[in-house]
C-alpha cells in the first residue's frame, strides 16, 4: 500500500511540474513554448575513470591516412619499441598499444598476442573513441580504426 501512495506521489509531482511555463525538456527537438530553452546538445561525454589512456602520437603524411600507414608511423618504426607504448595485460595476453592521429584520422596499434574479442572494449576505455571492431591485421600486431568525433 505504501509503495502504491508513493507512486501516486510521485506521479503528481511530475504532472505538476509539466504544468510549469517554461516546459520541462519534454516533447520534440526545439518545440516549446515561450521562455523554454532551445535544444539541449546531444553530445555525450565519455570518462574514462582512472584508466590510463593510451600515448597518442601525431602525424601529417601527403599520403590519404590508412591502417597499414599507421602501423608503419615514426621513423625507422621506432614506437614499435617497449617504451614508446602502454603495455597493457588483457585477459592474460601482455599487448604494447599506441594511438596514432595521421591527417586527422585516428586509429589504435595493438602489438603482441592475437587480439582477443574484448579488445573494441578495451581500446574504448583507453581512447573515448568509438571502435571499428574489424582491425587490419599483421603478422603481430593489428590496427583498428578509432571514431573519435
């Protein structure tokens, strides 16, 4: 009986407030009557709460920016070294990760053991960008094309 008044309660303080001049959000984009806001962004933000996020290295090629070209960025292939990545254990499999921006476009190197089907999760958390979950593969390491608008 108590949860039943309690819903009841919150119920008219919900109609109550639709009832306000300046709207309360709901309804269609941009619709509203005089004094409500316009539309609100749609923008979501991403934390990545606590987690270290991968080194990001910046590239500007004449060439159109690809997988294969992102693998190969740095002279003389030089963030292929240890020190040049984060080292991250995943599902027990060590992996050395790099994120690299050529001509704008984003992509995330992953080097070691084949990559495991919760890497698109990982690589997330890492970046805040969204995942191509279909890398380009190479015999020990794989790329994966990151959306990072």
């Amino acid at each position: 009986m108590n949860k039943a008044l309690a819903a009841a309660g919150v119920f008219l303080l919900a109609l109550t407030a639709c009832n306000q001049p300046q709207g309360v959000g709901l309804g269609t984009v941009g619709a509203g009557g005089e004094g409500s806001p316009g539309p609100q962004s749609t923008r979501t933000e991403f934390s990545m709460a606590g987690v270290e996020p991968l080194p990001i290295y910046r590239f500007t090629t004449a060439e159109a920016a690809t997988p294969a070209l992102a693998l190969n960025a740095g002279d003389n292939n030089r963030l292929r070294a240890p020190e040049s990545n984060l080292m991250v254990t995943v599902e027990s499999r060590d992996y050395g990760m790099r994120q690299i921006e050529l001509n704008g476009e984003n992509y995330a190197v992953v080097e070691g053991a084949s990559p495991v089907a919760s890497m698109p999760t990982v690589l997330r958390a890492r970046t805040g960008c969204l995942v191509n979950p279909q890398p380009l593969r190479s015999d020990d390491a794989a790329v994966y094309t990151l959306d990072c608008s």
